[in-house]
C-alpha cells in the first residue's frame, strides 16, 4: 500500500507541474490493468516483453527440435518459440508430399536395405553441418533411433534429400555428430547385436557373436551441375566405413575440433562397468577394410593393433559428453561431472599408459591421470551445454529440478536456477560448435506434469523452456509447446547464418537437386499413354493446371509428372485427385509426380491444395476414369450460357476491366519510384524486382486471352482471363511495394 | 525529447522526495531496456502481455483448425496461441500410432468404401456438438474436402473415433454443420459429379447425370456398456440419407437453430447464376427414399414435390453464409452482405410465394421478399462471425486489408481495423453457437509474405492472427504460426466446457471405446501359436514391457497386443520395434495391437518410446527372430557379473535405501497434511490422492522383489527393482505434493 501511494504522488505531482499525465503513465495504467486481470507479475511482464515478436520481426535463431516417435522434425523461432515447420524425414509427411511423391519415395526406398519404404523413425539428436569447427547453416543430420536410419536435410529450401539404413545395426539412439569441417558424420549403434542378420544365441553367444560399432558416414559437398551456386551435397556410402566394438551399449558421443580434430569421444557400458570410449578416426580411416553386409569395417583387432581405440573407466554411469568449444576439454554429464584434458589423453595414446584392458582387450587409460577435475553437481544430472564465456557450461538435474552454471576451468559452481519441473536436454544456440552463444538456454521438460499445462486428454505435448541467460541471474522467460513429440537433443544456429532459397531453377527435382527428365514447360504439356502407362506431363501457374482435363481407362497405371512454373515468393501450389488419396507440394520451380492405379472409375477433379491466390479454388481440373467397356464420346465439361448469363458476365468483364485500370496506376508509380532510386544497386531490392516484372510478364498472355475472349462475345471466358490478368498485376503490386518499403528502408540507411 | 525530458523530471522528483526511485520504477526501466533493445512499442508490450501464459495459467479456450491438405487437425489455446496437439484425423499420424496400430487402421478401413488405407486428407471446416445449439464440448466433426470423407472425434480423449467415406460423393470441401442437438451432422458435395460410378459424357450429360446432395449423418450418443459415463456417441450410416440436387456446385451452408430449427441454408453456383439454397430436412426426413450405391437418397422430385427445397438468387457470388446466434437471420459473406430474415422466408415457403423456377425446376424464391437488408463492406468480403452482442459481426475483406465490425440489425459500419496482410477466414470462440463470446478474434492469413514472417525456404506455414476485440478499439495481438496447413475455417470452445480423461477403463480399445477383447493384465501375459501366426498378449507399466522376450520364426505373422497397465496422469507408454517400422501409443489404460510379417531375421530390441520416467531406457525387451533353419539354443540375455561389479551393484543398492528412507518422510508429511485437511472433500484433490495411492500400490511389488534379490544377493536385480521402488516413490510424492498445494488453495478460498 506504502508504494501505491507513493506512486499515486509521483503522478500527482506530475499533474501539478506539466497539468497531464505523461503519455508512457496512460499506457502503464492499461498494462496495469492487463496484469490485474490475467494475474501477471512484473517478471511476467518482462518475460512477455523477451519473448513477443512484432509484426515484421525477425527470430534470433532457428531451432531444431528431434520430436522423438513422429519421425518428423520441428523447426522453430528462437526467442519467439513459434513452431515454423515440421519436416518430413523419417515418416511421410503428407502436407510437402513426403513420401507420396515419387521423387521422396524412391529417395527412401533407395536408402532402405530391401527396397522397403519405412514409415515411421525415431526422431534422435541432430547435428548442423560445420565449417571449420563452426555452423555453416547448409545441412543438417539426424537419426532414427528405431530404424536405425540417418538422414541429411538442405537447409538451403528445409527438406529432406537422403536417407540411409545403416547395413550392420538395428538400432541407433545415440544420435550423430560431425568433424569440423564435415567431412564425417558419426553415428554409433545402442544396444549390441548381431551383424549377419542372424538369430544367435543371445545367451551363450553374446560376446562372440553381439558388436556394437562407431560409424564414419563419409559426407562429400558439391555444387549442382547447371551452376546455380545451389549445393547438393551427400552421404557416400560407399566411401564410409565402420569401426567393430565388442558388445558395449553405447550413448552419446561428440567430435573433437581443432586440437583434438581426429578424436571421436562416446560413453560405453557393460556389466554394469561405465566407459567414456576414444577413437582416433585419423589413424582409423588409414587402415584396410573388410566388407560385411557390403559395408567396410575395420575390425577391433586391427584397430586396437594400430593404437587407434582406448577407454576412461567412469566411477557411475554418465548421460551425456561432450567436446568443449575450442576442443580441449571434454566434460560427462553425470551427478558427479568429470572434465578431461584430451592433450592429457593423447600423452596416454602416444605413451600407451595403460592401466589394463576392458572388455574385448580395449587398453584402459587411468582416469586420473587424463582428467582436468571433477565436481558433484546434484541428482540425476542428465546433460551438458556451452556457451560463449570461457569455460561456462550448463548441467540439468533432473531430480533436483535446477539448472546448474558452473565454470568447467575453476570446477566451480557459480549459479543455479530453480525450476517447477525436471529438466532434461539443454541447448544453447551455436552451443555445439566452437562458437556458442550466450543469451538463451532451452531446457526439456518431458513431463509438462507440474502445472497440468494442457489438459487435453491422456496424452500430452512435451515442453520445452526458454531460460535468459544473458545476465548473471538466469531467468525462465517462456514455455514452448511441441506437439507430436518425445523430445531429445536439439541444436540452434543464428538465423542469419542460413541462406534460404525462394525458389528452385525451373523443373527441379527437390530430391536430387538435378533438373527432373519430367520437367515440363508452358505450352509442352502432353498425354503419352503406352499400353495401359500413361504419363501426363503438365505444368502449374495461378490460376491453372494444365491440362485441365484428363481422359483414362479403369485399371490404367498414371503418373502425373508436374511442373510449377512459378517464380513468385512462396507460390507453392499443392495437388489431389478426388478420392485417390494421393497428395503433391510443388514449390515454385519444382517437378514431382504422382504415380496412382486408376482403380475407381467416374469423375475426379483434382485441384490446387494450397492457398495461392484469389482465384485459387479456380485451379482444377477433371480426371475421367472410363470403366471397362465404356463407349461414351470424348468431350469437356462446357456448359451452354444463357443470353442473360452471358450480358451479367459482360458487365463482370467491363467492371473488372475499370479495376484493372486503377491497379496499373498503382504499379506505375512504383515502377517509377524503383527506377529513380536505383533499386539494382540492392541485390534483394533486385531480387523482389525481377519478381515483380516476371509477374507481368505471365500477365501478358492472360490480356491476349481476355481481349481475344472479349471479341468473340465469349464473356465467361473473358472475364475469367480479365480475372486472371488482375491477380498477376495485384502480385505485381505486392511484390513492388514491398521492393519499395526495402528500397526505402535501404536508401535510409 | 520534450517528452523524455519531463519523464525524468518526474524520476528526479521521485529520487528528490523519497530518496530512491520507487520499485516499480526499477522494474519498468528494466522493461524499457528490454523494449529498447527489441525494438518494441508500447502497443507490443501491451500485446505481448495480452497473450502472454504464466507458469500455471491455463488458455482460456481451446481452438480446432482445419489444416488444410495435412490431413491432421491442430489444437491450439487461445490466448497463448500455443498449439498442443495434431491429432490425426484423414491421415496417419506416427506419434500416436494413428494408422499404425490395428485397432485406427480398422477404423479407418471399415470407414473407407473399398477397405483400403486412405493415407491423405484435405481438412476442412470443423463444427462442434451442441446441446441446444450450445457447445457441449463432447465431440467435433471434420470433413475431408478431397476423399469426401467425414470424421468424428471424441474431446474427452482427443482422438478420432470414426472416419466414414461418403458413398456417393467424391468430394466435399464446403466442411461439416450440425443441429442444435447433434441430431444430424450436415455435409455436402462441392463439384457435382455422377453417382453411380461411372464416367458420364461430361459434355452432353452433364444436367442428366451429374449431381450435387446435401447429407445428413445421423448422430446417435450414447454411454459405454462399462457404466463408466463414458460417452462413445457415433454416426449411424443405415440411418442417414442425402438429398439429390441438379448440379450446382455447392459451398459453405449452416444449420438453423431455435425458430429456424429444421433449416439448412448453404451457398449454391451454376452457370454463373448465385444463389442461397433452403432446404427443409424436417420434411425431408419423413419422405420415403431409394437406395443409391446404398445409401438411402430423397429424391429432387420428391423433396420439390414436399415443397422441402427453394433458391434465393443472389446478384453476385457470396463467399459464405451463416445463421445468426439467435437463428433469426442468415448472413452472406459478399463485397455485399446480405441479411435474410428466416421468419420471412418460411412465409414464403408455407405461402408458396415463389417467382419461377432455378435449374433443376427448384423454385425461387424473392431476394427482396425476404431480406432484412443488405450492405456494401468492402473488396475481396470472404468470412463473417458473430459475437455476444445483439448484432455484432465481423467480416473480412481480403483485397482491402481489413476486418469490419458492423451491425447485421441497424445495417451499419461501426468500425474497421486496418490490417498488414489480406485476412481470410475469420473466428470468434464460441462464434458459431447460440453463445458466442466477444474478447477474442482469430484471423487467418493465407501468404504469411508482407512482413517475410519466416524465411524458411520455398514453402512457408500458414499464420493466424489474434485479435482483441473485448474494446471499441480492435487490436491484433499475436501472429501465431501453423506449420503443415493450409487454413480453412475453425472453431474454439471455452476450455471448461470439455471434460477431459486422463485415464481409460483398463483393457480400452480407444478407437471403439469398449474393452478389447485383447485386455492383458499383469501376470496373464502369454504367447500364444497357431501355425505361422503369433499373438503376445502383453502388459507395459513403468519399467517393464511383459514379455521381456519374445521369440518367433521368420515368416511368421506376429502381433503384439499390449496394455497400458497404468492409472496415474500423462503415464504413456509408446511402443516400436527396431527395423520394423511401426508404432503405438498406450496411453494409461489402452489396449491396442501391432500386426507385422517378421521377414528379416536377426535380433531386434523394442523399447518404451515416451518419456516415462528415469528409468524410461530400462524399458525394453528383445524380439528374437529365427532364420530358416536356425538350430540355437533357447535363450535369455544374461551376462554374467564378475565380484568386483556385484559389490558395486551393492553398494548402489544400498545408496538407493537410503534414498528411499528419505522420500518416504516427505510422503509421510504430504499424506498426514491430506488427511487433516480432509482433502476427500474437493473431487479433483481426491482423484489426485487416489492417483498417488495407487502409485504406493503399484510400488509394493517392486519392494518385495529388490528385497527378494538382495537377500538372494543378486545385488543388480536388487538395485534395479530398488531403483523401480523409487521411481513411484517419487511419482507419489509429486502428486501428492500437487494435490497437497490445490488442497492449500482450496481451503484458502
């Protein structure tokens, strides 16, 4: 009351001297209002005010979130915490098509063993792909825990462009990571197994018969061969090879960088013993291979004969390690943490300091002897992440319910956070490369239990918390919902960092990142029928599926190979027929097709899925599938017009014609404005610019059908093209005023 | 300057008067530092604290949104714009084993008019069950635009519980109405197209063979023969029946409510002539009808000739049509609007008052005759929504950027808000039942391009906007992102109105709400043969799956039939097998089943795939399957420990009792606190004690078997189960300490 009051005088007296309230007091008051209502502390407040993105705001950071059991993975703003995307990698994903189309299909069906398309995966940790120890924003690597599967993203348009079953394991929950400058990507089995694919004895045969093994998937990047600068790097299979363990579990591992560049760090068990396993890939990748299930693998005799592979026995069992960001260090996440000094380890490797071997004759290196300290942080500590101050790292207790700061050079504690949950994983943005940021930590809460977030039914999402930790009290500013998800490991690049494309060079397939042979152009759609194959080669543009109409037989195999011929800014269009239940995206640039047996006879209209203008609902057309012994005549579906049909269409075509009219000042004046100021001295002004003027080039052929309508007195027709001409100059404007704003902001500057 | 001048003034005079700046002073500079930083205004702070969702706060309601071609529908909260969940719907979806498992896949095939999988939908306009044309949050209804399919889902679970394919038409976008009591689910075609099957001439045909229909899907609710009060209400096919139409392509319609009781109004098309079709289902549903493809059909003739079915022209295409709260009026969404007033119209057709005749010979009745008024709003008008008070709508105009509130009574404009992007459909909670409510409007914004929202390549999400219409002043608050959808119309509830489970019946098949015939409780778990086909009947409660091994030969069909034997809150199991690509979710109670061909031999771990608990890992088991002609030995995994790791194994064992000793002190606290306060007085204090009981009871076991291993010294079970103990332990004390802090709360009100 004493402060409401003294409050009450502040303003009083300001009323006494400059006769109103302050303009910021009126608004303070509304927001006082909004607090009293929805119960919102100051913290709060402040916390909104971290979190909120304005119209025309820009995310710091994209996040990607491994959702576990859908098999898909979600892409986020980081610090809005606005879900963007969820992306097909493991399991068809029917809104891009994935796993529909063709291309997607036998893009998995070529990476499983058996020709096989997997539907389902186990979304694991991801890794980004690095250039010199740091994120490049190109690519992005995932595994399927389940399927044992790894998959490579291009973050260059955010889509899936390979997927690999991995030849010898069944199961790969530990996740990936990549060397510094991505030449390999890492993937290590769990649970041991069998390698032949046979049934042993799994008790009388485990050691001899179950392996375990770290996976040097070779990544090679290239650039497409028609010179567009677009990359289209991938995994090569057969330039990867194996490293065969004896029966260890494994779990999470990490790459060295810099220093430590050539060292692969990982936690092992067995009998109730806890590892942290050393590889020296460098010496590993030098010696001869033997193929198993067609995959090269160096064997352990091999490896442990060239030095290439030791252990660090752990007092308890650890949930997580990782290489710190200059690769000096490598830190547990355990209740008691240990940080080891790898110039330390690699003294034990050269001086073979063992101490003993570990099961399957792996030299052990003394703990002590290789660790820089060790420090008990809480209960049930679960994982560990960097950030940009030296030697700060953040541990999760999960029984404790705190987030831990502390300092892995001092072997200090200097903060802890308190939480309402149990943590799980952690993640700083750019946290896993050798230049983590330090404003922002996320933390897992699996549970979402504590303050019965979302009572919608027995199930519910998982959570996720963003924490600021820009100052010295670390603060939780925001909890973020995921659907569909089981949530693991997750990374986060600076958004600046990725150069997202708008559109693909024209007839691309997404999948190969090669122009497609079923690239089809404007005026070169085609029907071609072999016996009962027919392949429909048809292209997309607002407000048109060409062809429009499509005649078949009952029992004929279709594909319809389709091309968008859009260059505009996110003109995807999306296709179904009626009742196939077959769906295509088609973003602009793309060819993809669909490939149905035509099984149900009678009429299907297949049209345009996604929103692309206002005429979007005009963009169909109309499958026939005649049955068996059907003699009807072939024809389109043309509907007579009445007299009086026919004038209200004419004066629709004379009213639209005035709209038109007005819409063409509008660009003019833009135009002028662009020119005036120079707008190609600013590549993206530019960029917005050729956009603009492809839109009035498209518009060009619909004024010749309007007007060549218009003459014939066909006044349906013709306002439909006068329609179509309007929403080429409307995207025209658009595109032209936003090159403006820019122009403008640009010339301000 | 003026203005920062006299702020600080004012700081000056604080500081001069009390000798420090009041503390809420401190908190706003901090904010200010914040909004400067961010670049934020005032109005965004407001905003952002508008929107904002404490630690604890719960979403006022839950919104439905129709993604589009994803096939999946989102459920998000209002305010927070959170989304909680996807819950699959016309496509499979791998989180919840939707399509994966049996019981969803039966489901969807009894469902489908073929017996096939469809594994595509294009999701449309929802509508909520009522209970006197209020929402009574029980159920929801989905239409799929391209497999002309209509979907039920329960709200009480969050699951779909039917999924029928319409067996006459091949498409129907215009989405899904119901009547004020769920007495029928309307839905009808769009694009005519032939009945039977079978191709017509589409050219000379057209007005004899093809044919558009309105539907009506008897809904019939009623409880689970368990006694339970569970609700398993379901679409009766044998009792529904279409009306037959000429072929205008139909769109959006509405169902009357209270005077208007037994009318269907919907938006009709046909050679460029508009109309508002009215159609008297009361009437229709006492005519006899005919089977076609058997389903019962009114035909045109005899629904004309019961003067059921009338036209009412419209001068220009509306974009939608919608009843009034009180069921007195329907309004067009149009460049201009109309107001028809159903007292009128049902004069018109008891009077028969009729000015000629639309295609098909259906009488038309005078625009005029029956308006309330019309009124010009604006360019590109594609939505209206109503709110609480008498006569308040909202319509968006997509070319003019803007909403418009104005008054379907006094016919006039009482504000606009101005908007940066084309708005399309619009929401408003509660909006389409005879209660709407009036603080929250939902905008959707198809492009997501004027402010480049989320540059994430070639395809982006779909955005809808919140708007705060609680004032004269409309403000939009929060751009929310949809990924994987293409938005159509949606609808919110309160969130108090929905009631949901948090557990089923033991044995639940989810998908028929009865007891599964494959219910397994604990320690009846069994294999059973015959021939090549396997059936586990198994039990999963944390952290065990029953059995821990399975062994069958390869070729065999195999199905594991497993039950969540868990009672406690968000408890799920998920469920897959490594390389077999499929999926379950068991939420606590569930029963469901996963049928596959064990065609690759070798030795596969399966897994719990949902977070569980801490020792979620531990949660497996190892499906052996034999090669042709394997000769092994039967066999479990069971490594031999050698002294050193048994004494380690013992003196974690006897870390862990300590442990125990001290969680159960603060059980003992919690549950003496309960008593005392008599928490069996408050019913959701109470289901959260027995919750925690039952947790203690499940613990039991766990107790006697580590006390069991101990004695025996077999000290790696004993930590194990020791270990297990403590998990429920823990999970006892959660919620018996959350029910302790609502028991707090409940006194203290």
């Amino acid at each position: 009351m004493m402060l409401f009051t003294k409050r009450l005088l502040v303003f009083s007296l300001a009323i006494l001297l400059f006769g109103a309230i302050p303009q910021d007091t009126n608004a303070q008051q509304t927001l006082n209002d909004v607090k009293k209502e929805r119960g919102l502390t100051d913290t709060d407040v402040l916390a909104a005010t971290k979190t909120f993105m304005p119209r025309g705001g820009r995310d710091e950071y994209f996040g990607f979130v491994g959702t576990g059991n859908s098999g898909t993975m979600a892409v986020y703003g980081i610090p809005s915490m606005r879900i963007y995307k969820y992306v097909g990698v493991f399991s068809p994903e029917p809104w891009q098509g994935y796993g529909f189309d063709d291309e997607s299909t036998l893009m998995l069906k070529k990476g499983s063993l058996d020709n096989r398309l997997y539907k389902y995966g186990d979304m694991r940790y991801p890794a980004l792909a690095e250039t010199n120890g740091k994120y490049n924003g190109m690519y992005l690597f995932y595994s399927d825990g389940a399927n044992s599967r790894i998959a490579l993203l291009g973050l260059d348009d955010f889509e899936t462009k390979q997927v690999l079953m991995h030849p010898l394991f069944v199961n790969a929950y530990p996740g990936v990571a990549v060397t510094e400058n991505t030449e390999y990507v890492i993937q290590t089995s769990q649970y041991p197994t069998p390698w032949d694919g046979m049934a042993a004895d799994v008790n009388a045969d485990f050691d001899s018969k179950f392996k375990s093994g770290v996976t040097f998937w070779k990544f090679v990047d290239t650039e497409d061969e028609a010179g567009t600068g677009h990359h289209i790097g991938r995994m090569i299979k057969e330039e990867s090879f194996t490293l065969e363990l004896p029966p260890y579990s494994l779990d999470f591992f990490d790459a060295g960088r810099m220093g430590s560049y050539g060292y692969v760090v990982g936690l092992a068990s067995k009998g109730g013993k806890n590892y942290v396993y050393i590889v020296d890939f460098k010496t590993l990748s030098t010696l001869s291979t033997k193929p198993v299930n067609d995959f090269a693998v160096v064997s352990l005799k091999d490896a442990l004969a060239a030095n290439a592979v030791a252990m660090i026995e752990l007092p308890t069992a650890a949930k997580s390690v990782k290489v710190n960001p200059d690769g000096k260090y490598f830190i547990t996440a355990a209740d008691e943490s240990f940080v080891f000094d790898f110039a330390k380890v690699k003294d034990a490797f050269t001086n073979k300091t063992y101490t003993g071997n570990a099961d399957g004759g792996i030299p052990v290196i003394d703990n002590a002897a290789v660790k820089h300290g060790s420090i008990k942080l809480g209960n049930g500590v679960m994982d560990v992440v960097f950030e940009y101050r030296p030697g700060i790292v953040y541990s999760s207790a999960f029984n404790d319910k705190k987030v831990i700061r502390w300092n892995y050079e001092t072997m200090k504690i200097e903060d802890e956070l308190a939480l309402s949950f149990k943590p799980g994983q952690l993640m700083v943005p750019q946290g896993l490369s050798a230049e983590p940021h330090s404003n922002y930590l996320t933390v897992v809460d699996k549970e979402g239990l504590y303050d019965n977030l979302a009572e919608i039914g027995p199930v519910r999402p998982s959570y996720q918390h963003l924490i600021d930790i820009s100052s010295d009290q670390m603060s939780d500013i925001y909890t973020m919902s995921i659907p569909q998800a089981n949530l693991y490991g997750s990374v986060a690049v600076l958004r600046t960092t990725i150069k997202p494309i708008i559109r693909y060079p024209l007839g691309t397939n997404t999948r190969t990142g090669e122009i497609s042979i079923y690239k089809t152009v404007a005026g070169q759609e085609k029907i071609e029928r072999e016996g009962n194959r027919v392949h429909i080669f048809g292209t997309m543009i607002r407000s048109h599926i060409t062809p429009e109409i499509v005649e078949v037989n009952e029992g004929d195999i279709v594909t319809f190979h389709l091309t968008n011929l859009e260059r505009a800014e996110d003109e995807t269009h999306g296709f179904t027929i009626d009742t196939y239940g077959k769906h295509g995206s088609f973003e602009p640039g793309k060819t993809a097709s669909l490939t149905f047996t035509a099984d149900r006879p009678g009429v299907f209209p297949y049209y345009c899925t996604e929103f692309c203008s206002a005429l979007h609902l005009e963009m169909e057309g109309i499958l026939l599938i005649k049955p068996k012994g059907y003699k009807g005549k072939k024809g389109a579906v043309e509907i007579v017009l009445t007299d009086a049909e026919l004038q209200g269409y004419k004066k629709n075509y004379e009213d639209k014609l005035e709209v038109i009219a007005a819409t063409q000042d509008v660009i003019n004046s833009v135009v002028t404005f662009l020119k005036e100021n120079n707008y190609q001295d600013y590549p993206y002004v530019e960029a917005l610019v050729v956009d603009a003027f492809d839109q009035l080039g498209q518009a060009a052929s619909s004024k010749e059908k309007h007007e060549k309508y218009a003459a014939e007195g066909k006044w349906k027709d013709a306002f439909l093209w006068a329609e179509q001409y309007w929403q080429y100059q409307v995207k025209t404007a658009d595109v032209g005023l936003r090159a403006k704003k820019l122009l403008e902001e640009k010339i301000s500057e």
